[in-house]
C-alpha cells in the first residue's frame, strides 16, 4: 500500500507567513493613525460638550482647541487644520486632514479624516 501524504509542506507555511507579515506591517503603520483620529474625535465631542449652549465666540473656540490638542498630544494635525466658522445658531467646528503612511517600497496608506460639529449658542 502507499502512503498518502498529510499536512502542509514548507513553501505552503511560507507563503502564509509571507501573507501575514504583510497585514501585521499594514496594521502597525495604521493603528498610530487611527489612534489619533479617535484622539481628534474625542476632542471635538468634549469642545462640543463643553461649550454647547454657551455663548463661546471663535478665538475662544481656536483657543480651547490649542490647548486641548497640548494635553491630548495630537501631533498629525495641526490647530490651524481646525476650521471654526459662525453659523446662524452657533458655530460649526470641522478637522478635515488627511494623513500618508509609507508601506512598502512605493506603496502607501492614505486616510482621511472629517468630522464637524456644530455648538450651539
């Protein structure tokens, strides 16, 4: 009788490896990423806790956000990134950036981020 051969072979458990060391790059080149788009989320949710209702004026607004973004330590976005613009029942706060991450070789990752709030007076 002849015996049939079981399991994976060598160049099988390679090319697997190969797949999956390239999903674990692409994971480590974006979690610090989204990790500041979720700080950058957080940020304007607690600018928009903090003063909806209020009767906040732009500079204040521009303020709170430098600072905000100095404790949070968001460093991929700027504060001039920040667009702070009067609308007819408050103010309309928008982070609109966009951030690329080298992969491999020639290839990148591009991710956007945009999020508006609007405070109310």
């Amino acid at each position: 009788m002849r015996k049939t051969q079981n399991g994976m072979t060598l160049v099988g458990w390679v090319i697997i490896l190969a797949i999956l060391g390239v999903f674990a790059l692409a994971a480590m080149r974006l979690i610090p990423i989204y990790s500041q788009k979720l700080e950058v989320y957080s940020l304007l949710d607690s600018l928009q806790q903090e003063f909806d209702g209020k009767k906040a004026s732009v500079q204040t607004l521009k303020k709170s956000i430098q600072v905000k973004m100095q404790v949070k330590d968001i460093s991929i976005i700027g504060h001039r990134d920040y667009e702070v613009t009067a609308v007819a029942n408050g103010h309309q706060v928008r982070a609109h950036y966009e951030h690329k991450a080298p992969f491999l070789f020639d290839v990148g990752l591009f991710v956007t981020v945009d999020k508006t709030i609007e405070i109310r007076r």
